[in-house]
C-alpha cells in the first residue's frame, strides 16, 4: 500500500493534542503546540525536502516541497474546538456549534478554566440562568478576560481500538496532519504540500474565508488545477435536503468503523459546484481507493465546512473532504450529557494511508477509462444539493461580512479587548464591515 502511518506516533499526536485547551479565537496555545511539534519533525526529513513555516491571522502553513512536483496540494484542518471563553465580568460564552436546548434552564456544566497563555488554572461549575445565552461560576474557579473554559472529561483513551478524546474534532486531523508530515518528508516521490492549521473554524469557517479571500497560500495562487483537501471529523446525522439528496440515490448513511470518508458535499451544496468542470481529485482518490483495495465511505454527508467555503468562492473544481465519523460530535452525549468525542482509530490510519497514496503514489487515474459522470459530484447535481447561485451569494456575502468584522480578534488571537484601544479596533471593524455590505 506504499508507506505506512505510524500508529504508535499518531497515537502519541493524539494524546498530546487531547490536552490542548483550544477554544475558538483564542489560537496561542495550540499553535504553540504545534509549532513545537513541526521542530521535531523538521529534524527527521529527508536532507532534499525544502521546509518552510510560516503563519499569519488565518492559519499556520508548513509547505513540504521536493523535485518538480505535477501537482500542487492544500491540505486544511483546524486548530479550534467549541468550548467557552470569559469575558472577564464574571461570565463566560460558548463559541462554535453550542446547543443550547441540550440543556435545561439553570443547567450546570463542569469545566477546566484555562488561563490565555494555555496554563490549567483548576475546575469550577459553570451554571446557565434561564434562557441566557451566557454562563456564570456557580462553584470553583473563576476566569479572567481571554480565559478559557474547556469540559470536564475523563483522560484520552484508546479502547479496542475506539479512540475517546474531548477534542477530536479537529484535533484528531491535527494529528493526523503531523502523521502525514512525518510520512511524506521521508517519500521518495516529487511533491509539493502545504499544510494549513487554521485558526478558526468554528465560527464561521473564518481562516478558510481568510484563505479564499487571499486566493493564495504564502508560497502559490490556488488556481483551478490547485487541489484542495478538507480534513474534518464528521458525525452521522443528516438535515433535511442533504438525507433527502441520499434517499434520492440510494446511498448508504456515513457509520462509525466503516473507513474514511470521500466528502464532496456540505449542507446545502456540492463541491466545486461553480467551476463547470469533474472534480478530477475526487476521482484520482476513488482510483486510488480500488488500486489499493482501501476501504472507505463515499456518500453524501452533513455539515459544513471549508469545502463548502472554497466552493462558494470559486476556487476550482478539485475539492473534497476527508473524513473520519465521530461519535459525539462537538461532546453531545444522551440526554444533554457532555462527554468526549469518539471515533475508531483505524478509520484515521485509513484516511492518512489513502492521502498518502494521492499524493505520493503512482498516478492511476486514467481519462480513457473513467466515467465521470458516474462521480458521486456529477449525481448530486441533479438533486435539491445542487445550491443556486443566490444562495452562493449570499453565503460569500455573509461569510465575507463577519471575516472582515473579526480580523482583529484573528490579529489578536482573543475574542474581548484588553483595553480602550483593543475595544475601538474591535468596534470599528464590526462597524465598518457592516457598512461595507450597503455601499
């Protein structure tokens, strides 16, 4: 199957990634982690593979180059998990995907406070009061402005193969992302790699706005023979239009266990959808997929993700989604439970040995012998995914808007100002990106 992912070293990723406190906006600590992470894998390529970091407001990249490359490949994943933050008077406030049906009024949460800089402070019990969209300290300890609350989960563990962390989504792709790192500086094959640890994906996908706007990683434009790859842990539920879309072509649900996941869907759109052409990495990965008999899922899956960002904005046709399904996506348990993230192992070694073979093994995709209408892209177009262009619009319009009124929370990596300065620069930017909208 050509090189392995270490599964001892992922492991390790894994662990050490579990403990990070990462909530959105607030990037430092993770970052750091992963930054110290990239100098020890520096020290392991090969002498001939070019190396280079750099970060900005939106992501940090690490390009892996050698020879001359046919193709070029941008590998996303996302440094950010839903958790609280504190603003510092006393309350804190979920950022990202936080359901607040899941609990009652006046519902408790426990939670690990961190400081800004990623240092554990201690516990405390964080209390809900009645439909408030905020929480305040019922017990324990308290948190200062930029603070973060993480939940309180019992240690990373791997069960039979059945990984429980409380950040696997993304952090899992994260250590993935290093796994792969480690593999394709030691390949013999020509590449040209970069790596994206984005800041924010949580709120809005706003590193993968940041990256589309710019239309370009530090080193190349994404042009439309650039080819975009998603990492993103996914779970198993299916709003109306994308189960719609699966029952229409009989497609089998996304399962816990059964591989990887070929993504070319977000909640309300198709991959690549406006550029008018096959997206032929889809098909150089389902090529990939039969030549070395790997099992993985391809069929239509929810949520939304950078994808669906770089499809909104036209950045080309060749865009998919890797994916490994998690239970307890976003630490939603039964009955409003928080408890960690849960996925199989073996499904994540899948996912790095097939993107491995995309960009390091022989290429055997063959034009003269594949049907491309028979993509699971293509299909779709005849269902109700297929999204309009005023809904493209319209999302690029939103998404744009809250881009330019976050940057300098981006800037910063904090969500509430510091000082009368911090507070102007944060004011101004909302303001003005909302005015920009009606000019």
């Amino acid at each position: 199957m050509g090189k392995e992912i270490d599964t001892g070293s992922l492991s390790a990723y894994l662990k050490d990634l579990s403990s990070v406190a990462n909530a959105p906006y607030l990037w430092e600590p993770a970052r750091r982690k992963v930054l110290g992470l990239l100098v020890d894998l520096e020290k392991k390529r090969s002498p001939d593979v070019e190396w280079e970091v750099i970060g900005d407001e939106d992501a940090l990249y690490l390009r892996l180059s050698k020879g001359r490359a046919h193709d070029r490949y941008l590998i996303t994943c996302h440094l950010d998990h839903p958790y609280l933050v504190f603003d510092g008077l006393g309350k804190a406030w979920p950022f990202g995907n936080f359901d607040y049906d899941r609990l009652d009024p006046d519902g408790t949460i426990p939670v690990e406070v961190w400081d800004k800089d990623g240092s554990r402070l201690g516990e405390s019990v964080l209390m809900r009061k009645g439909e408030r969209r905020c929480f305040t300290v019922a017990s324990g300890t308290g948190g200062g402005r930029n603070d973060q609350a993480t939940y309180k989960m019992p240690a990373f563990e791997v069960r039979e193969g059945v990984v429980e962390m409380s950040n696997a989504d993304d952090m899992a792709m994260v250590a993935l992302s290093l796994s792969l790192i480690d593999s394709i500086s030691k390949s013999d094959a020509n590449f040209d790699a970069v790596f994206a640890f984005e800041n924010v994906e949580e709120v809005k996908q706003l590193s993968g706005v940041g990256i589309a706007l710019k239309r370009k990683t530090p080193w190349w434009m994404i042009g439309p023979d650039t080819n975009l790859i998603v990492l993103e842990m996914v779970d198993e539920k299916l709003p109306p239009k994308p189960l719609q879309a699966r029952e229409q072509l009989n497609l089998p649900r996304p399962k816990v266990g059964g591989g990887p996941g070929l993504r070319v869907n977000d909640r309300e759109l198709i991959y690549g959808q406006k550029s008018g052409y096959p997206n032929y990495l889809e098909a150089r990965f389902l090529a990939v997929a039969r030549a070395v008999d790997l099992e993985h899922q391809y069929t239509v899956q929810a949520g939304f993700c950078d994808g669906g960002i770089f499809s909104g904005f036209n950045l080309g046709p060749n865009i998919v989604g890797l994916t490994v399904v998690d239970n307890y996506r976003h630490n939603e348990g039964e009955a409003g439970l928080f408890v960690p993230e849960k996925f199989h192992l073996r499904d994540l070694e899948l996912a790095g040995r097939w993107i491995y073979e995309v960009i390091c093994g022989k290429d055997v995709t063959s034009d003269k012998d594949f049907d491309y209408k028979s993509l699971l892209s293509q299909r779709l177009r005849a269902t109700s995914l297929l999204a309009s262009d005023s809904y493209l619009q319209g999302l690029v319009r939103e998404r744009v808007r809250t881009y330019r009124a976050m940057k300098p929370r981006l800037e910063m990596g904090k969500y509430f100002p510091d000082s009368l300065s911090e507070w102007v620069k944060f004011v101004s930017a909302v303001a003005f990106a909302y005015m920009r909208t009606f000019l």
